[in-house]
C-alpha cells in the first residue's frame, strides 16, 4: 500500500473514531512522511508564478475529505484565517513558509473581537520532519507565507467545506506576546488551504 493509501485509510479511521488521540498521531506520524515524490509533484519551477501567486491543485476531494497541493510565489502570503470545525494537516513538500497559529481563547470586547492565544510561529521547510496540525480547538487559525523563494504544501482537510468560504481573520497584536485579538469576517475565495 502506497504512503498516500495509508494516510487514506487513517484520516477515515480518524473521521470515524471523531478524532481518537492514538488515531490523530497515527494520520500525524505518517502525513509527515510526504515527500513531493509521492504526489508526483516535480518543482515549483514548474509552474508560472509570475503570472499566478497562488496555484491550487486538487489531489481527491469527497464528501469526508478533501487533498490539495499549495503553491505559493516567493513572499506570497495565505493570510490569516481559519477552517471552522474542521482538522488540518499541512507538510511543506518544498521550499520554506513562514508560519503562524492560534487558538481563540475567549470572546473579546465586542461580536467583532476574538481573544488568541499564540500556538506556533516559526519556519517549516521540505527538510522538517513533522507536519503541521489544526483542529477545531488547538491552532485553527493560521497564516503561511513563502520566505527564501517558492514554496509548496500538501493538505488534507476534514471534514470538506460545504462551499468555498473560509473566515479570513483580521489580527491585532495585543500588548501581551502570547495573546492577540482577532477579528473575524467571512469572505468568498476562489480556493483556500
Ligand atoms: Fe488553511
């Protein structure tokens, strides 16, 4: 059974168990094993990022899951959002982004405001041996962005969006370092990660 089957097999015992710690690390454990090989994904070179910043390639979508490939243009940004109720696994198949998560911890002063707390911000390259996660209460809002030229990330989200909506978040640091306040909106984007 190929790495793709295998990560196949344990997102859907993921989806059924709704997210078993034991099944969670096991999906986690081999999703970072991804390398561009087994996508058949051959460089970023490859594709016009003059002309387009963002690419999105579709791997498999159903109704419980849903696989793509990112590529991101030398300092082109993902910005910060979310996927409500929903579990994320990113691992960089080349290149270097730029990454930063939160978690909402609280409402803030007004409908507007969320209280975060800081999870993640760092760099993540092909080289790095894990993968990002989010799920619905740890990390769900993120940004990526591409530093030291193009970049490109394999992705599994689930369950699948209903329609293409994700809630981009406006974010205002705070005076604390770990703590931020966001301010959410939906918006209508063609594609998302
Ligand atoms: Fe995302």
């Amino acid at each position: 059974m190929s790495l793709l089957q295998l990560i196949g097999k344990a997102a859907y015992k993921c989806i059924l168990s709704s997210n078993k710690k034991s099944d969670f690390q096991e999906l986690k454990n081999l999703f970072s094993r991804v390398q561009k090989s087994d996508l058949n994904f051959t460089a970023c070179s490859d594709y016009d990022l003059d002309k387009y910043r963002q690419i999105f390639l579709q791997i498999f979508e159903d109704t419980k899951i849903m696989a793509f490939i990112v590529i991101l243009a030398e300092n082109a940004r993902i910005p910060l959002h979310d996927h409500h109720q929903m579990n994320g696994f990113v691992k960089i198949i080349e290149g270097c982004a730029k990454v930063e998560t939160f978690t909402p911890v609280k409402e803030g002063r007004s409908p507007s405001e969320i209280i975060c707390r800081r999870e993640l911000e760092g760099e993540i390259t092909s080289e790095t041996k894990s993968c990002l996660t989010l799920s619905p209460n740890f990390g769900n809002i993120h940004q990526l962005s591409a530093i030291n030229g193009p970049c490109a990330f394999f992705d599994i989200l689930f369950p699948p969006y209903e329609s293409d909506f994700f809630r981009l978040i406006k974010l205002h640091l705070s005076g604390s370092k770990t703590n931020c306040q966001a301010s959410p909106g939906v918006r209508r984007i063609p594609s998302c990660t």
